[in-house]
C-alpha cells in the first residue's frame, strides 16, 4: 500500500505516519522549551507589590574587597512581616535580582521577581554599590512605574559603611 494523499496539506502528504509522528514530538518539545525559558523572566516590583508581601528594609551597609554593599531584606512570599504587615502570598515567586541607581546623593532601589527555578539568583540580600563615592545618601524604592518612597539615610566613608537612620 501506498502513501495516502492528503488533499489539505501537500506537505504533510509526502510523509509516512511514523514521520508525522516524529514532527508532532518534536513540536511538542519545542513548544515546552519555550515556555519554560519564558518562566524566568525577571519583573520588577511596584512599590505596591512590595507592600503587600511584607515590605523591605535597608541594612547597615558594609565594605568588602573595596566594594560597598547596602544589604536589603525583603520576602517576596508574603511568609514575612518586614516593615508591614503581608496581605498577600506568593508560593511560586522568588527575588531573582535587585536593581538600583545612584544618582548624586541619592541611591534608587528595586526588585525583581521570577518564578521559582534552578537558573535564577537567589540572592537578594545585598546590592554591591560599585564606584560609589564617600558621602551621605538618601535610599529610595523607585520604580519606573511607581512613586519613590524613601527607604533610610546612610553614609559612605572609606573605612566602613554606616547606616544612620531608616
């Protein structure tokens, strides 16, 4: 017996049952590749969003190897109250990168959220502030898409990081 036409597709017709069987497969894993690559994508926070799971906290900051780091404490499941109570919760997110922006005296923060995976940073707990200057800072959560709420003052020198007030 020979190959049956298909009058809809020519292409599709030109193949045996088992090679239409193997394209299908392979559609299918493609399809499942992509949307799990697709999972991964960090989204930065509204100031909002970061209310609703418990809020954030600036730490005192520290030097290490040169570098100024400003730690942060922030739980993006909603498990923990930081600075507020959480209205709500978030089994499948984690912190997967933090943002920020000095600008003069003035230091602008955000976070970014992915779907829980193998892949992504999981370390949210401090920001390196590279090529900061020694100075008094103002720390903001900033966003494009929110308003800046003012997070703490710290100080910069170089022997040590101070944090002075929140």
């Amino acid at each position: 017996m020979g190959i049956v036409p298909n009058i809809r597709n020519p292409y599709i017709s030109l193949l045996e049952p088992q090679e239409i069987i193997t394209m299908k497969i392979l559609s299918l894993l493609l399809l499942v590749i992509t949307a799990s690559c697709t999972d991964v994508e960090s989204t930065e926070r509204s100031w909002s969003f970061v209310q609703s799971v418990g809020g954030l906290k600036v730490g005192q900051p520290y030097t290490e190897q040169n570098i100024h780091y400003l730690p942060i404490t922030v739980d993006v499941s909603g498990l923990q109250e930081i600075t507020i109570k959480p209205t709500m919760l978030n089994s499948a997110l984690m912190c997967s990168r933090t943002g920020h922006l000095v600008k003069g005296n003035e230091v602008y923060i955000s976070i970014y959220t992915s779907s829980i995976n193998d892949t992504a940073n999981k370390n949210c707990s401090s920001i390196p502030l590279i090529n900061i200057e020694e100075g008094n800072y103002t720390v903001y959560y900033n966003t494009e898409s929110s308003e800046m709420h003012k997070l703490g003052t710290i100080t910069i020198s170089s022997n040590k990081a101070v944090k002075r007030d929140q």
